[in-house]
C-alpha cells in the first residue's frame, strides 16, 4: 500500500524533504542532496547529513531517460526492483544493498548508499581488477537463481512468484534492442561508419540470425528462475573486498544462463579494450563465475532440491549444461548488440585512437558471431577464453 495519492517525479530538495518525512534520518539532520543518475532509465539521489552518512533514493521515471519523453515507460519496474531486491536478500544479502522503504506510487526505493564503493565497469576501464568479483558473482547466482527455480520451491509458489515478476515492459527493451534490432538494419542502431560492412554481413547472416532467435525464443519462453535481467558491470558496484548487485528492474522469470552470459560478455568486452597482459584477470573472473555458480547450485541442489527428479542421476549435469550453453549464446547477442546496437559499452566506446577503436568493435563482433554460432561446442569457460584469444584483429 502507498502513502502518496499521486507520483511527482522529485527534484533534490523534493528528496531531502521526503527522506525526512519518512524518518530516514534524525529530524534535525542538515541534509544535502546530488541527483547522481547515469544510467538509462531512473532518477538516483544521494543524500547525506552533517557527517557524510548518505543513503540513495532511486526514482523511475515514467518515460526512458535515455531516448526522452516520447517513450513512456511503466513506474511498476520500481516494484519489481525492490522486489527482486528483497528476493536476492533472502538468500545472498550480502551481494545486494539494504533496502530501508519502497513505494509504489512514488516508484522509489531507498536503500543503501554504496559509493564507497565503485561501478565495476569504471573500475574495469581503469584497469582494475576487483580480485573477488569473479567469486561473488557466481555465489549471487548460484543462490539467487537456484532458490528462485522449481528445484527449490513448489511449483505453486513458484507461479505466483511468476506472475509478482511479470515485466512485460522491461523484458520488451530486451526483445527489441538485445535480441532483434541489432540484427536487421533499422534506425535504434547506432555504430560507426567504418562498421557498416560488418553489420551488413551481420544482417544478412542467416544461419546467425536463426540461432538468435532460438535465443530469443528462450528469453521469451523459458521461465527457469528469477533472473536479474540486466546483470551487466555497470549493475555491479565492488571494492577489492566487497561486491554488490543493483538495478534488478529488468528482473523476470526467464532463462538461468542470462545472467552469467550477460556478466561474461560485459567482461569479454573490457578485456577487448585491454593490453593483452591485462586480459587474464578478466578471463579468470569468467571461470570463476562459473565454477563457484556450479558448486553453488549443486551444493543447494543436494541440500534443498524440492523437486522429486532432483535425486536422478545426470539430471544436475543436464541442466549445468543446458545454463552453460545458453549463457554462451547470450553472451554473443549481448556483445552484439552494445557494439552496434541501440545501448553502447563506455568499455569499448572510449578505446583511443579511432582505428584501435574500430579494430576492438570488429574482434568485439567476431567474438559476439562465433559464441553465438558455436555455443552448442563451448562446454567450459577455458573454451569461450581460447576463442577470445582466437578471434583476429584485422
Ligand atoms: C533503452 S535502455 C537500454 C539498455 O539500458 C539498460 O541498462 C539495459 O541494458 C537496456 O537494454
Ligand atoms: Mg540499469
């Protein structure tokens, strides 16, 4: 239930004044605000009193930051990220912020300020290597993702929690800018021009075109397990020490490997834009991921495995590998569809000079084609690591 009759979007005195009618801070708190938003879609306001201590309050916008009013875009994404949040909470609280109040009417949530610690993809362009973040991020999903799913709940409460993440706006941003538009000559994408030819043999490339939208058909169809949705390095905040997960608006019910494919691509990406020395880490963070997703998963599905077929051999190695080629696959399309798509990377758009730019973008594509040609032959990450070394620069 809301508090508020009717959604305003806030401005920074409007934040202050609500976060001290919702008893966020001390009534005599000096307070003081910065509108901090960068993403694509939301408003975000860090607020702070006399002594630094600071909490966000995140606002969705009923339009897409990121195009303009003319795309109205639903408040309810609000919910389903607070939602999402409090879902991951209950089982890998500490990869995700506090939440401390959420309304719907509003669509805000207040919760945590993290900037202590840093986006991972800045961190990432300048060169650092977060030692953990392969680790936590497998342990985030090895929980969030097995205990969302029908090996852990009856398929009663599973439906339900089916229907509480229903995201048909969001999960139409998806649709449309990760799975088709990339791969058909239309106005949302965006590249250089030097890239015309490789997107030409892009659109033209039926037998690639086919099995994206086998992908797609999997992200429309396959409600595994409460997937975050959008789990690139700009949804990671992390430190050497800590890392946490943000902005689930793009939570759904959909495929399990989503989200490591997404994560994977976007680290594939950054080490595109990398020395070659420096490429390691990065690749090391994917097998991690993965390993430590694995054992997690396995580890819940001996302990918790609700469903009956849990206790038949191979079914567990079935289903790792079914995620692992998914995953593969998404990590093509996602890789794709930042480089020539609607929704770039600053990873590989910032690479100077031009033509070094231009090269990374080209590899960046190969790369994308061949995870998605080939997914069904990439069993490890050792494999999706020796075709990223394999791909040429021309
Ligand atoms: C129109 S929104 C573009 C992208 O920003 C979000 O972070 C998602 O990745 C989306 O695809
Ligand atoms: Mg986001």
């Amino acid at each position: 239930m809301s508090n508020y009759q009717s959604y305003e979007p806030l401005t920074e005195s409007a934040a202050v004044t609500l976060a001290l009618r919702l008893g966020l801070f001390e009534e005599k708190s000096v307070l003081s605000c910065t509108e901090i938003g960068d993403g694509n879609l939301n408003l975000v306001f860090r607020i702070t009193d006399q002594s630094n201590n600071g909490l966000i309050i995140k606002q969705a916008l009923p339009y897409a930051k990121v195009i303009g009013e003319s795309w109205p875009l639903t408040l309810d994404r609000a919910r389903i990220e607070s939602s999402a949040m409090l879902k991951q909470a209950e089982t890998a609280g500490e990869y995700v912020p506090k939440i401390y109040y959420s309304d719907e009417t509003l669509a805000i949530t207040a919760m945590e300020d993290l900037s202590h610690l840093q986006i991972a993809r800045a961190g990432l362009i300048e060169g650092k290597d977060f030692p953990l973040l392969g680790r936590h991020i497998g342990e985030f999903l090895g929980k969030t993702l097995f205990y969302s799913s029908d090996f852990a709940l009856n398929p009663q409460t599973k439906k339900q929690l089916v229907k509480q993440f229903s995201n048909p706006e969001l999960c139409k941003i998806t649709e449309d800018f990760v799975f088709t538009d990339p791969f058909f000559d239309v106005e949302s994408n965006s590249f250089e021009d030097e890239l015309r030819p490789a997107a030409e043999a892009i659109w033209n490339d039926t037998k690639l075109k086919l099995e994206v939208a086998k992908l797609k058909h999997k992200f429309l169809t396959e409600a595994e397990t409460l997937v975050h949705g959008d789990l690139h390095t700009g949804s990671i905040f992390a430190d050497d020490e800590t890392t946490k997960v943000i902005d689930p608006e793009f939570a759904y019910y959909g495929p399990t490997g989503f989200d490591y494919g997404h994560f994977t691509a976007n680290l594939l990406m950054n080490a595109i834009s990398r020395e070659e020395a420096k490429q390691q880490v990065l690749l090391d963070h994917i097998e991690t991921a993965w390993t430590v997703f694995a054992g997690e998963f396995s580890k819940a599905w001996e302990k918790d495995g609700l469903e009956v077929y849990t206790g038949i051999d191979g079914y567990l190695s079935f289903i790792l590998e079914k995620t692992f080629e998914d995953a593969v696959g998404f990590a093509g399309v996602e890789i794709i569809r930042r480089t020539i798509g609607l929704a770039h990377v600053a990873d590989l758009d910032l690479i100077e000079p031009h033509d070094r730019k231009i090269e990374a973008k080209i590899r960046a594509l190969e790369l994308g084609k061949k995870l998605v040609k080939h997914r069904s032959s990439i069993k490890t990450p050792a494999q999706i690591a020796d075709y990223f070394k394999q791909v040429p620069v021309r």
